[in-house]
C-alpha cells in the first residue's frame, strides 16, 4: 500500500510507522493503519476540473481504470463534475473527481490533488449514524432527507461524507460496502470515530 501510494501515484509520505503511515493528499491527510481484519472503503480525492484529461491518461500510465457499463469515466450532473475510478492494493474504490469549477495551474501532477472530496461511512444504523454526524456539524447535503436504504451525502460543496447501508454496490466496482471501523477528523476540529459493528461516536 505504502509503495503503491508513494512509488505509482506519487503522493507525499508526511509519516511513516510500522503499522501506520500518513500521505499528504492537498490541504487534507490519509492515514492507513495495519489491520487483523481485511477492509477496503470508497474514498475520493478533488482535482481541477481543467485537469480531468490530463489525470485520467496520468493514472492510466499508472493503473487499470474500473470500468462501468463499457464506459471509465462519467460525468456527474447534480455535482458538475467528471469522475474516474481505480483499486487500490488492498481494495479500496478511489476516484479522482473533476470539479468543473475549479481551474488548474499547469500540468497535471500528484501535486494537483485538492483535498479528500469523499469519505464513506457504512453502517447498518444509518438513521442513527447520521443525527450523530449532525451533532457534529455534518448535516445532509442541500438538506435532502436521509434515506436508510439508499447512499446519502452529507457535508457541504465538495467535501461530502458517502452514508450507505452494507451490501451496496460501489459504482464502477464489484465490490460492495461493508461496516469497517474509520475515523474521521473535521475541519471544525471533531472527530468521528465509527467501530465494527457500525457505531459512531464524536468527540
């Protein structure tokens, strides 16, 4: 992971442990940590919308693009933004996302990694999980009603949290969401912390 992250994708290092390190992914951070189970989520990182060309051949010298209904890439209406997606070693469903408003500088490098759009959160307590983000100062984008059964997005502009019941298919993957433990630390200065059984709490 540590080599596919800092070799391929060039990406900063900014900690390194034995079961720990931590990239510096624009003005955001992705720790990975050692697990005695396996887990794999969908995360998503923000680019420059005037950059999604460049990135998607820049990634395709680097790996396979997932592919969905024939088609790599797809363009998202209610987000105005063009997407693409790949696996990561351990399983992970990333995808670099093109916000159409953002204009790049340049040409296109790991260095023109915004932020961490995406983050999921799957729980079987949806309804549950998300007053919990609530109290956290993470509300339902556009104040749209939680759905239970259904992916939510919760957050504002273009820093969402994905909240999914398990055994939903990620797009442009065969793989499914599962209930993993995660924490999530806000810009607001709260963390949220979900364990294995799909429980969150914040502090």
């Amino acid at each position: 992971m540590k080599s596919f992250y800092q070799n391929i994708l060039e990406m900063h290092l900014i900690e390194d442990g034995i079961e720990r390190f931590t990239l510096q992914i624009g003005s955001s951070t992705l720790t990975f940590k050692a697990s005695h189970l396996p887990a794999s989520y969908h995360f998503a990182f923000n680019i420059p919308g005037t950059h999604m060309a460049e990135a998607k051949k820049w990634l395709q010298a680097r790996v396979e693009l997932n592919h969905e209904d024939g088609n790599d890439e797809i363009y998202y209406k209610r987000f105005d933004a063009d997407a693409v997606y790949f696996d990561d070693p351990a399983g992970n469903v990333v995808e670099f996302i093109g916000r159409r408003s953002k204009v790049g500088v340049g040409h296109f490098t790991s260095n023109s990694l915004m932020n961490i759009s995406e983050m999921s959160i799957t729980t079987s307590f949806v309804s549950d999980v998300a007053m919990k983000l609530k109290e956290a100062g993470v509300t339902s984008r556009n104040n749209v009603p939680i759905e239970p059964d259904s992916l939510n997005f919760l957050g504002e502009d273009d820093t969402l949290i994905i909240l999914v019941p398990p055994k939903r298919r990620w797009y442009f993957s065969d793989k499914f969401s599962e209930v993993y433990p995660l924490k999530i630390e806000l810009v607001n200065g709260r963390s949220l912390l979900m364990d294995e059984k799909g429980f969150i709490s914040n502090r």
